[in-house]
C-alpha cells in the first residue's frame, strides 16, 4: 500500500522491502502457502520497484533499517499509516543519525512511525537498541522534523482541542486546512480496529469525531471532522482493493 502510494506520487528515491524468508517468490516447493503474501511481494517488485529483502525470523527487528549500511539515507515507515503527499525532500535535510517528527501529544517524546536514518553498523551492533537509544541519539544530533507535515495522527480529528497540534492557542483549527498540508497521517484510533480489519458500523460510530454546534449539542449533519476522518478509512479500503484484492 505504501509502495503503490510512493510510486502513484513519483517519489524518486529507491524503496526496499523487508520480509519473511518463508514468502520468497522464488521458492518452487509448496507453491500454494503464502501464495498471496507472494503474489503481492512480485507486485511490489515489478510494479513499484521495490527491492525485495528476505529475513530470518531471529532477524528481525523493527529497526533493522540501521543495518542496510548499502545505503547512505533510510526513511522507514509505520505500516498503519498512508502517505498522502511525497517526502523525498527530506533526504536533503543536512546530516544527522536519526530525524523524527516529535510525539506531539506526549511531552519530550519522539514518535516512530516516521523515522529517517543514516544506516550505521556500530548502532546496530548494539544489543539494547530500541526506542531508548534512538531517543538517546536524537538527544544528542537528531533533527527534529515538524509533524504537522510529517505526522499527522488520524485521531487527531477526534480531540476536542488542537493547541498541541497546531503549537499555539491562538490559530483557529480548520480540518481542511490541516489535511490538506499533511504528508503522513498515522492512524491511531484505538479502539477502532487497525486499517486492514474491517470494523462494525457499531464500532465506528463509537469512536468517530463528534462535533458541536454553538449550542453544544452534537452536529449530525456538516461535521467536517468526521467526513475527512471517514474518507481516509474509505480510501484506504478502496486502494486496498485495488492493489491487494481485499476490502
């Protein structure tokens, strides 16, 4: 999903795919397990250029990137999220180990879902290296990327007030405004189920955003909110669709 999203926005930089080893498209014994997962990677591969990177299961980690040291420049991304807009230009930014947007709605914290990295051997080598540490290198040389570009949270049009996103009390919150700038929107809608598992009627009507005409009553009908938050899940849904066959 991402993949097709990068390539119907003519990103430039290459893109690589880490993935279980058990899915390899070149794999000729017991051709129907994983036949879809395998049907997607050779997609992926031929339709949107991406570069295809078995794993072993002991392999993997969520920062594996910091060891692709074939590259000078990783931007990874959070698998719950779309990309609305390219970001290619954020491998100009100047030099640094880690850039990463701040977790705006959690004091002097750094949010994962968008991380840009400069790959290293020696970080990787380390057997405590989790969030602790990038955080620790972001202390020390990150660059600190703006999220009201770079991540936008989808619950974000849930809450009823907006200073942490905006970063003042005094500019006035305008949905359309706000998703029409924004590159990354990472959902966060919990307990609404992830992206990829379709959710009851029940379910969505009780975490979507509620708006309040003057009066403070509920707004049923001209909540723009909640029509902007519907339509990311409806999108998602119909690209879905369109690139993996599922809905």
């Amino acid at each position: 999903m991402l993949f097709e999203s990068l390539h119907h926005l003519e990103s430039k930089p290459g893109r690589l795919l880490m993935f279980p080893r058990q899915w390899s498209v070149n794999k000729a014994i017991d051709e129907t397990r994983y036949s879809n997962e395998r049907a997607l990677l050779y997609k992926a591969r031929t339709e949107y250029r991406a570069k295809l990177v078995p794993i072993t299961q002991d392999s993997f980690t969520k920062h594996l990137e910091f060891n692709q040291t074939q590259y000078s420049r990783v931007l990874t991304l959070d698998s719950d999220s779309v990309v609305r807009q390219h970001m290619d230009e954020l491998f100009t930014l100047p030099s640094a180990p880690v850039a990463m947007p701040c977790a705006y709605r959690l004091p002097a914290q750094l949010s994962s879902q968008l991380i840009l990295i400069e790959p290293s051997a020696r970080e990787w080598h380390r057997r405590d290296f989790d969030m602790e540490i990038v955080n620790a290198l972001c202390k020390e040389s990150c660059i600190v990327l703006p999220h009201r570009r770079y991540d936008l949270l989808a619950g974000e049009f849930r809450s009823e007030r907006h200073e942490a996103y905006l970063g003042s009390e005094e500019e006035g919150w305008n949905p359309d405004k706000v998703f029409a700038e924004a590159k990354f929107v990472h959902f966060s809608n919990y307990p609404h189920p992830k992206l990829w598992i379709a959710a009851s009627e029940q379910q969505t009507r009780g975490v979507w955003p509620k708006c309040k005409g003057a009066d403070g009553m509920e707004v049923v009908v001209g909540c723009r909110e909640r029509e902007i938050w519907l339509r990311i899940y409806r999108n998602f849904r119909e690209r879905r669709g369109d690139v993996c066959g599922k809905r």
